[in-house]
C-alpha cells in the first residue's frame, strides 16, 4: 500500500507545475498530511529528486527525469480511448501519430499493460465528411505554426462565400464532431477570429514570428467564452 502511495504522490508532482502543498496532496490521496510528511521523507531518503519549500510545498526538481510509471486501469483506459479517438478522426499526421503513442505506452507498460491497451473493449467511431480531407491538407501545417508561433496570411472563405485574406497569429486548435477550429489573433480585426480548416484556402508563412501577450493568448480567449 505505502509502496503504491508513493508512486502516487510522484505522479501528483509530475503533473503539477508548482509546489503542493502537503494538506492538498493529502486530500487528494485520502491520508493525513502527517502521512505526507513521512512519505515525502521516504522519496528523499531514496533519491528521488523531491523539492520541499516552506510554506510552499513540494514539487520536483528541475531538469530529472523520471521513467514511466504503471497506469492504473482508469488511466489505461483513458489513454486507450484518447489515442484510438484521435486514430478514428484523423487521418494523416495525428493518426500516425497516435498509433506510435500507442506503441510506446505498450512498450512501458510491461506484457500485462501491452495485453491490455490491445485488448481493451473501448471503440472509438468518427463519421467521416467530405470536407476532412480538405481540413486534414492544412492540420500539420497549423499545428507547427501554433507551436512556432509564426505568423501567417490565411486565404478564407466564410460560410457566407465571402473571401478574405487575413494575417493572424494562430493560437490554438479545437477539435468539434464536426469541424477542426483555428483560434487565432487577427491583426485586421485587432481581435480573436476562429476558422475552420477545412474552409482555409491557402496558408502563407510570413517568416515573422509573434510574442505571446498577455490579453492576446489562447487562454484569454478561453476566459472570453
């Protein structure tokens, strides 16, 4: 019980990007947080590389690595709907990446955990439209935009047939049931504008780069909504 615990409470870590404090990792696990306190001495005592700061809380150290972990079931399962979702609604790119996901998670996950995610009665079933083929042209393309936060000249037809081309700064990508959707800063607007991929008739790469700023990110578009 102490033994999984404690891989618990490293899981906590790994996916906090700050401290936690002993109290909250104690409600989330169910233990008082004097329990905290002795596991978190029993990681240190055993080098894993676990950070305390008073008044604080804890959080890992930066730059060490920790090798994957056993999925629990409900993580397993998660997972498995997650990437066979994303292998059902794309066709290019995303799908190929997934099935490599896929094989990765089976290959950290020992013969039990492989046996599992190949096995796991969980479908996911995406109707596929006319226009995917289209949005799939433009979905790598976006994608390494958003990360490279590169600015580019959209050519766009709205659902009205109107035409427009447009210099946005792309921010995030939404997958619908039915559409992919382009959130971007618009610099014609001076403000957010969506668009659908699969009515993008061209994407120009200006070679300009952008800087996040605050008011003009995806999560401030987020808090919009």
């Amino acid at each position: 019980m102490k033994t999984l615990r404690l891989f618990a409470l490293l899981d906590q870590l790994r996916v906090s990007r700050h401290p936690v404090s002993a109290e909250a990792l104690a409600q989330r696990l169910g233990v008082s947080p004097r329990t905290i306190y002795r596991d978190m001495a029993s990681l240190q005592s055993m080098g894993a590389p676990v950070r305390g700061e008073s008044g604080l809380g804890y959080q890992l150290e930066t730059g060490y690595f920790l090798p994957p972990l056993h999925f629990d079931p409900d993580e397993m399962e998660a997972i498995t709907l997650g990437l066979r979702l994303v292998m059902a609604r794309d066709r290019a790119d995303l799908h190929d990446a997934a099935m490599r996901a896929a094989g990765k998670v089976a290959s950290t996950s020992g013969p039990e955990g492989k046996e599992i995610l190949q096995t796991l009665p969980l479908l996911a079933v995406s109707r596929q439209r006319a226009t995917d083929d289209h949005a799939a042209r433009w979905g790598s393309v976006v994608r390494r935009t958003i990360r490279e936060r590169r600015i580019v000249e959209l050519s766009y037809c709205d659902l009205e047939g109107r035409g427009s081309n447009r210099r946005v700064h792309p921010l995030g990508l939404t997958l619908f049931d039915d559409v992919w959707l382009l959130t971007a800063w618009c610099e014609l607007r001076d403000d957010f504008r969506n668009f659908r991929l699969d009515r993008i008739g061209g994407i120009q790469d200006t070679h300009d780069r952008f800087r996040l700023q605050k008011g003009r990110r995806f999560t401030d578009y987020l808090a919009t909504l």
